[in-house]
C-alpha cells in the first residue's frame, strides 16, 4: 500500500512517517502555528507565547517532536516538553500550566507508521474550523519571521503532566467507596501512552491491576484501535483472572472500550452509554452525543428527562455543543467521555472512574450494567477512497432518501424508527465511514447495504 496524502483537517495533521509526514513538515508547521499564535493572540495573554506539547509512545514521536518544537522556538515561541503523555492529560496540563496552546503528537488509533499533531486552544479544545483553516493557510503561505537570538523560543519540561490528570479526574468521585470494593482489572494499555498515567489512577481507586501491554514502547502489541476483533487476548484474560472487568485503551487514551466479567466484549459505545447512567444518577442535565453514537444514550436520558443534543463528528463539536447547553455529560460512541468539571476533551482516565463508581454505587456487574440498557445491533463499516469520492457518496445518499428525516450537520444521518445510518468523510483518514444501528442485526445489515449500492 502506498502512503496516503498528508491528511490537514480541522483535527490537524496525519501522516505516514518517512514519506508523507517528514521533519520538514513537522518543522514548517510548527513555523506556521507559532506565526498562527502571533497574529491571534489572546487579549488575556501577555508576554511571551508558551506551547505545551506531548506525544503518544510511537517510535517517530522524538522525531516529530524535535522537529515541530524547532519550529516554534524558531519564531519566538515557548515549549513546555510534557514527554509521553495521553492526549487528555496533555490537554489538561496545557489549561493547568495557563499555555497559550497545547499540542498533541499521535496519531491516535492508526497503526504505527503514522503520527501527527493535534493543535488544542489554551482551554483543550480543538480550534473551530475557521481557525484550523488560518493554521493551515499559514502553513502554505510559509511567510513566517524567524526570531532572532535574542527572541529564540525557550524549551522547558513538566513532569507533573499524569498526577495532575488523574488527581482532577478523581476530585469528583468517592475513591475510599470504590477503593473498597477491590476491583480486580485487566488494563490493556496496547502499549500506548495510557502506560504511565492509568496505573496511578486505578492504584488511588485501590484496584487489583493486572496491566497488559505495559510498556511505552509505541510497539503496539495489536492493531491499536480497540474493537472486538483486536481485543480476544483482553477478553481470555479477564475471564481466565476472573476479573471485575477488561478496560482497553488506544495509543493516546482519550478513549476506552470494555469488557465484562464473563470475558465478552461489551464495546466503546457502552463506554459513553454507562457514564451517562453513572452521572445522571447524581445529576441530571442535559446530554451531547455525536451522530455516530448509539440511540443507547437517549434510552438512559429518558429514563431522567434529560434532553440529548447530537453534533457532527469530533470532540471539540461535542465540547462546544456541551458548553452552550450546560450539558452534565457528553461524547462520542467510540468510547470517549467527556465531563466539562474534568476538562473539554475526551479521556479514558475519566471513563475508568465513572464505569468503577457505577459498580461500586450500584453493586451490579457489568454484564448486569448492560442488560439494564435496550441493547441494539450496531455495524461500523469503513472503506477506502478519496475526499471527493466520499463527498459525492454522501450527496448521493441525500438524494436517494430525500423524502426520510435527514440530519446534515456531518455527511448525512438518515433515522427510521427501526434504525438508522450515518455516512461520513473521516477528518483523519482517507476513508468513508458508514455506521448502522437497528433493533436487529438483520436490518442493521439491511441498511449498510442500502448505501453500498450507491457507492
């Protein structure tokens, strides 16, 4: 397979190392983010400009690092060096440390020969469109100024990144009530950022953790995203340590996925489906989830008469919509929770806290947590194609159900009372994504195919 283009969305930028994604590139960007920074600068921001900056555990991170850092100190700007760190933790620490950005190097759950860099505001939230346009426009005009010695970008580091993450996260939760249950756990951190951080976490929640996949090599030991297909290892190991539950991470840990005692594979849209439930018991409020996330989290805010609001794809969609409406809780069905108290991004570390207080409060199982919610068929399907092929499907499925009830906010998501289907250009990817949920999986199937016969 040849390397794809270099993929410049509003969710930044991705690459296949050595070819697409090269230190020239990872140099020039962050050049033209340093120059972006210079001409947006906050009315609030005084001084000198300071970037805080981790990356996943992939082998190219040093490399990507070294050379997008050069970039920034190059026209004047500051570095905070967070070193290995999950993407929520860094976007955390980002707000924590009053940075006028943070930035995030990974490619979170593609495989290892990519990375990339995420560029976050100064509160952690992906910049809005508009100004992702601005950052990628400045890296095509190349007019930056480069600093002379006196004005060099100073580089620094910050080893509180992960105690400063996990301790926020638990400031919300009973830890001496969880801490008492004894959880067993298998954590598979696919040796990812997640390596470093959550074992800290679930040791204050006074777990008994059994980690897999410990070590930050960025060596991952399975395909890295975490479905049901690359998790048979976490699943024979719950059930052979007869353990409370299985939680999965993917390299940069701002989603999780989730196994029950029995061994089975329960999912990431559970993951979003359960923290509803655990935080709507204490507050009720309302609900943001994007169109690709089960009709599971409407079922729970029912059951408390909370209102569900549905934004296109993408974390900082659901950030936005969460912070307009006063929303309690949020996310996206790939297993990413977010909680405004916590921070604006989605996080494993708080997912992990909110699954163990709902066991602990409630004394269920998970697989007893699951069966409590109306279980649906959902199909994920994904193939490969050009930006503008993807575009052209989707205007086909417009036309095709243009008498259905539409939603265009992201592609388009076509809902029947039986299911519906969401079909969509990956911001990450060179890719189409079409995902069905139905009442079955007979018609779940039934509606994927209703789009491939438009492709």
């Amino acid at each position: 397979m040849s390397a794809p283009v270099l993929m410049i969305s509003v969710s930044g930028v991705r690459g296949f190392i050595g070819h697409t994604l090269t230190p020239t590139v990872a140099l020039e960007f962050g050049q033209a983010f340093g120059t972006f920074l210079k001409s947006n600068r906050r009315p609030e921001s005084t001084g000198r400009l300071t970037v805080a900056i981790g990356r996943d555990s992939r082998p190219s991170g040093p490399m990507v690092f070294g050379a997008f850092s050069a970039g920034l100190l190059s026209v004047g700007v500051d570095v905070v060096d967070l070193d290995v760190a999950t993407t929520p933790s860094i976007a955390l620490m980002g707000r924590f440390i009053k940075a006028d950005a943070a930035v995030v190097i990974t490619a979170s759950h593609n495989p290892v020969m990519w990375n990339g860099i995420k560029f976050l505001r100064h509160d952690g939230i992906a910049f809005p469109p508009a100004q992702a346009a601005q950052i990628k426009q400045c890296y095509f005009d190349r007019q930056w100024t480069l600093a002379e010695i006196e004005t060099l970008g100073h580089l620094t580091t910050d080893s509180r990144v992960h105690a400063h993450h996990y301790k926020t996260v638990l400031q919300y939760f009973d830890v001496k009530k969880i801490a008492d249950q004894r959880f067993k756990v298998v954590l598979d951190s696919v040796n990812g950022a997640g390596c470093i951080g959550t074992p800290m976490l679930l040791s204050e929640l006074g777990t008994e953790m059994i980690h897999m996949n410990n070590q930050a090599t960025g060596l991952f030991a399975h395909t890295p995203e975490p479905t049901k297909e690359n998790l048979v290892t976490l699943c024979a190991e719950v059930l052979k340590r007869k353990a409370a539950v299985g939680f999965a991470q993917d390299p940069d840990a701002d989603r999780l996925a989730l196994v029950d005692e029995q061994g089975t594979y329960v999912g990431e849209e559970y993951t979003l489906a359960l923290g509803a439930y655990a935080r709507l018991m204490s507050k009720v409020g309302p609900v943001v989830a994007n169109l690709s996330t089960s009709r599971m989290v409407d079922d729970i805010a029912a059951r408390y008469g909370a209102p569900v609001y549905r934004t296109p794809v993408g974390e900082a969609n659901v950030a936005g919509k969460m912070i307009e409406v006063g929303a309690v809780i949020g996310g996206e069905g790939n297993g990413g929770v977010i909680d405004l108290r916590v921070g604006p991004v989605r996080d494993s570390f708080l997912g992990i806290a909110m699954i163990l207080d709902l066991m602990a409060r409630t004394g269920k199982t998970i697989s007893q947590l699951v069966h409590d919610i109306p279980r649906y068929a959902m199909i994920k399907t994904k193939f490969e194609c050009t930006p503008e092929e993807a575009k052209a499907l989707v205007e086909k499925v417009k036309a095709k159900f243009a008498d259905q009830k539409l939603d265009l906010q992201d592609g388009v998501r076509i809902d029947w009372p039986a299911g519906w289907v969401h079909v969509r250009p990956s911001n990450t990817e060179p890719i189409a994504r079409v995902i069905a949920e139905a009442t079955d999986e007979a018609t779940a199937r039934d509606l994927i195919a209703k789009v491939d016969a438009l492709r």
